[in-house]
C-alpha cells in the first residue's frame, strides 16, 4: 500500500484521530496539557497532523530504504520541522521535561495505528504501522533535538549573562576605570575581562584601568600571565594598568614561582591605586 493511499485514510478520518491523541495526551501528559492549556495543545496536534498528511507520502521510498526512515540525514519537511522547533521551545519556557515533550509526539500512534487496524487488512497493515510509526520516530527525534539544542542555548546565554555580570566595569573618575575581579580568574573569563576592559577604554577615553585582585583567591602562574596579558593589551590602546589587591601572600606566591611582573605597576590597596591614577592622569581630588 502506497503511503499516498494512507495519508489519504489518515487524512478521511482525521477529526477521529486528533480526538483519541488528545485522550491520549490527558492521560499521559496531563501535566503538559494543564500548562499550555487545551486550546492551545489542540492546536499543535491539529497543525503538526495536518502536516503529517502532507509531507508522509513524500517520504515514499523502496522496502529497503523504509527501514533508514529515522536516519539524520531524512528530512520531514522545513515546516514541519519549524513547528516541531516551536512546539519544543514552548515546552522549554514551561520547564517541560524531555519525556513529556516525547510523549507528546509518540502518543500521535495511539491516534493512528487503530485507524489502520480498523480500515486495512492484514497484508496492508504490517508495511503501514511499520513506516507510519517509522515517520512519528523521526518526528519526535527532531523534536527531542530542537529541545535540547534550545536548553542548550538558554544555558549558555545564562552563563554568558553570567559572566558579563561577573565582570563589572566601573568609571570611578575622569579617565579612570575600575575592574574588580572576583573568584577564580580562567582563560575564558580572561578573554571576557580583556574585550570589556578594552571596549571601556574605547567608548569612555580612559587613559587608567585599575584591576582590583584582592577578589581573587588563589593567584598562580596562570593567573599571572592572564593579568600580564590584559596590562599589555591596555598599553596598546595607550591606558597604564594598574593591579590592586596585592596581597603579601599573593606577592610571596609570585615570587616562589618565579613570576616576573617587570614592567607592571602594582599596589597593595585599592586607594593606593586611585591614588596612582589620578597622579597619572594629572587629576586630583576636589577639582
């Protein structure tokens, strides 16, 4: 039986089938069903069957090939694809489990495989449970995708967000900016202290950055040539760096390991450091 011949029985008694999945999906998926609200759950299943009927006879390949149907490499269709994406972003922002959102799709065969039992014959009914349920498979692998690819992103924008937080930069004076560094200072967050330190200097004119170590709790090697980095990425847009917060452990700590920080200007306290900066920037306080 031609999937075109299918469709076209899915598609007869579709109203039949949309009723049985949403039974299915109150009882399965209750929880799914209460946040997105029925409206709106009848309204995913309604487009993504009407799509279903569709695309399924495009999919129509040799014996042989039915059986890769869920290979990454077959494509359902862009749209049907979009709206599957849609469906698992909705799931995301109500913090729906992975599960739910895959029952959401497999509870479509408990909709469909009693309507091919009840209108196909033997012969008929194996070869159509087999691709219909082939095709519901690579839905909900796309499905299932598009949710995790979408988790994936709302984490890494909260850590981005995160990290932008962690590294706050401050105008504390005409010319003069301030970066305090709190936490364990990596190569990652080095690269985002160097480019918002840098910017600041740009879009305020800054001549002085002040970076505030006392934050920080472990300073080894590592942590000194990242800081030795940021100092020599400043005197190239022509500001002076200034590392406060240098702590006599920390400077003990340097010198065992035998960290040469020639060349850049250190202070024990962050006033001694503003002091610093308004000497080199011809600046008092008061004017």
């Amino acid at each position: 039986m031609e999937k075109k011949e299918i469709a076209a029985l899915l598609s007869k008694h579709q109203e039949e089938i949309l009723d049985t999945w949403h039974k299915q999906l109150i009882v399965h998926a209750k929880s799914l069903v209460e946040i997105i609200g029925f409206t709106e759950t009848k309204s995913f299943t309604q487009d993504i069957m009407a799509h279903f009927i569709n695309v399924f006879p495009l999919s129509e390949r040799g014996e042989a090939e039915n059986l890769i149907l869920i290979q990454a490499d077959f494509s359902p269709g862009r749209e049907i694809e979009e709206l599957l994406s849609d469906l698992s972003g909705r799931m995301n922002s109500q913090n729906i489990t992975t599960s739910e959102t895959a029952t959401f799709i497999f509870s479509m065969k408990e909709g469909i495989f009693p309507i091919l039992k009840k209108y196909l014959d033997e012969k008929d009914l194996s070869d159509a449970v087999m691709s219909v349920g082939q095709f519901i498979d690579r839905l909900a692998v796309i499905t299932f995708e598009a949710y995790l690819n979408i988790r994936e992103k709302i984490i890494y924008d909260q850590q981005k967000a995160f990290m932008e937080i962690s590294v706050p930069v401050v105008k504390i004076w005409h010319k003069i900016l301030m970066i305090p560094l709190i936490g364990m200072l990596d190569s990652e967050r080095t690269q985002l202290m160097m480019e918002v330190m840098l910017t600041a200097l740009e879009d305020t004119q800054s001549k002085v950055a002040i970076l505030d170590i006392s934050g920080i709790p472990v300073v080894d090697t590592l942590v000194a040539r990242h800081l030795i980095t940021a100092a020599s990425a400043a005197r190239l847009m022509g500001a002076e760096c200034i590392i406060t917060g240098v702590r006599p452990r920390i400077a003990q700590t340097l010198v065992q390991l035998g960290v040469d920080l020639g060349g850049i200007v250190t202070r024990t306290t962050m006033a001694d450091g503003l002091q610093l900066a308004l000497e080199l920037t011809g600046q008092k306080i008061g004017e």
